[in-house]
C-alpha cells in the first residue's frame, strides 16, 4: 500500500546541498511539511526560498534547523526543538554525509574518526532521539542514505566505505528490532551522483579536495535520485538500489 507523503512531517539532514536539497523538494512537492537541517543556516534559507518558489502549491513553508550531526551532545535538543515546529516527526531522512578519497597508507587517522563521527554516529544519534517517540505512537519512518560503497569497497574508500557498511549494518539490526512496533527503516544505496560531494570531501590529511569529479557528468541527477527516495519512502522499501558506476560517493 502507498502512503501518502501529504501533511506528513519529515526531517532531512544535509538538506542545504546536492541529494539533500532534492529530496526536500521533492517531499515538498508531494505537500510534506519539511525540516531542512544542516550547518549553513545561509544555504538551508537558500533551500527554503528555492522550494517556496516551487510550482506546485504546498501551504506549509519549509523550515530551517542549524544542526551539525557530529555534535552528538546536541543532537536531543536539536531534535527538541525539531518536535516544537509541528508537534511531531514523522519521517526522518539522515542525509548528511562527507567523503574521503585518500589511501590508507597516506592517510591521517583523524579523517577515519571524522568521516565517522558524520556518517555513521550522526545516524545512531538522530535515530535515538526519535525513536523513543515513534515507538510509543506505533509509527515512524527513519532513512538512511547510504551508498553502493555501503554494500561494496573499493581501493582510496576505506574510511568512507566503512563507515557506510557500519550504517547499512545499523539499519538492518534497526529495522529487524523494530519490525513489529510499526516502525519503518529504508536504507538507499546510491550510485554516483552529480553533487557537490567531490569538492568537500576530505584528503588524507583531511583537508577540503576543492575540486569538482572530472567525471560528475556519469552521475546520476540527483532529482531523479530524490524522486526514488520519495518514492521508496511511498511504499515502504527497505532497501534501495541506485547503482550507475562505481566512480566516485
Ligand atoms: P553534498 O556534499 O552536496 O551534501 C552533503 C550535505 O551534508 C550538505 O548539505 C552538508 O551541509 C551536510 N553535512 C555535512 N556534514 C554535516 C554535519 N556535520 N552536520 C550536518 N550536515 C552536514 O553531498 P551529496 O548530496 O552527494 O551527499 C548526500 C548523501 O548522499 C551523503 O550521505 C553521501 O555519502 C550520500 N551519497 C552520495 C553519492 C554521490 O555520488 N553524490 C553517492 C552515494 C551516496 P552543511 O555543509 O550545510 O552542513
């Protein structure tokens, strides 16, 4: 059975860039009440104004929560603060995410605690705030956006791709422990798409890259991407599938 996304509150970290900001659109578009949340307060107003520009009429404005998913000590207020908008949260989407591209041999430990502390305990964390809640309503979706390098490494990933698996491992244990409480768990895998990821993600040293992929254009347009997850979300998969290579996120 499709659920419809219309009224439904939904929470979307690293909503201020690339699949973040399309999957808020495209909840958007489909009459969600979202929460864009990220670091750059500047770029999630950005994100709001773009959407409230959107064809499609939805009579409630997105809004903005300043969050940074590695300070993990903030997370349960944040997440207060989140519940305060609209009195609930019905879907979350742990979107926020860095990459690294550096062999283990050349790399800084600190990129693997940092790529971490992003990745995989920024999920652990949001995902305990809300749970509690959604379990005594008897309902609740919780994404994770993971990647194909989630399922499958591959060489200058390491530090990357682990702590992908660790989330695809978190959400499987989740959704089996959940499985009878009408929680929802969707894990996404995708392939490689056209983002701004290349630019930030980290060196060896853990350093900005600055650069764009000289391959971005094989990637897949992260609106298409959103519309899957949209859709994912819809019918209640748990696990999704967007390979196109193997190239890059
Ligand atoms: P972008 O770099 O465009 O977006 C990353 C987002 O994460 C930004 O909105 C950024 O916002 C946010 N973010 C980063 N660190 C933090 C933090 N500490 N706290 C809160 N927000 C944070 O990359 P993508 O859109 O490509 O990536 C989104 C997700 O998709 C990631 O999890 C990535 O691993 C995954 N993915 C991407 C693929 C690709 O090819 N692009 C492939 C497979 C998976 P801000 O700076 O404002 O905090």
């Amino acid at each position: 059975r499709r659920v419809s996304l219309n009224g439904k509150v939904v929470l979307i970290t690293g909503a201020s860039s690339g699949i973040g900001e399309s999957v808020a659109a495209e909840f958007y578009r489909r009459g969600a009440r979202v929460i864009l949340a990220s670091r750059r307060e500047s770029e999630l107003n950005r994100v709001k104004e773009v959407l409230m520009n959107l064809e499609q009429p939805n009579v409630y404005p997105p809004a903005v929560l300043v969050l940074d998913v590695s300070n993990l000590d903030l997370i349960p207020s944040k997440v207060e603060e989140a519940y305060r908008i609209h009195g609930r949260i019905d879907i979350v989407v742990n979107n926020a995410g860095v990459l690294s591209r550096a062999e283990v041999i050349e790399s800084n430990i600190s990129v693997y605690q940092d790529v971490m502390q992003v990745n995989y305990f920024g999920v652990v964390a949001l995902t305990m705030a809300v749970l509690p809640r959604m379990i005594s309503n008897k309902k609740g979706h919780i994404v994770a956006i993971s990647s194909v390098q989630g399922r499958m490494a591959i060489p200058r990933r390491s530090a990357y791709s682990a702590s992908k698996h660790a989330v695809v491992a978190f959400m499987d244990s989740l959704r089996a422990e959940v499985a009878d409480s009408g929680i929802h768990v969707t894990c996404i895998h995708p392939g490689y798409v056209k983002t701004n990821i290349a630019h930030v993600s980290l060196t060896a040293q853990g350093n900005a890259y600055g650069q764009e992929d000289p391959n971005i254009e094989q990637g897949y347009d992260p609106l298409d991407v959103a519309n899957e997850i949209c859709e994912a979300v819809e019918c209640n998969i748990p696990d999704l599938f967007q390979l196109v290579s193997d190239s890059s996120a």
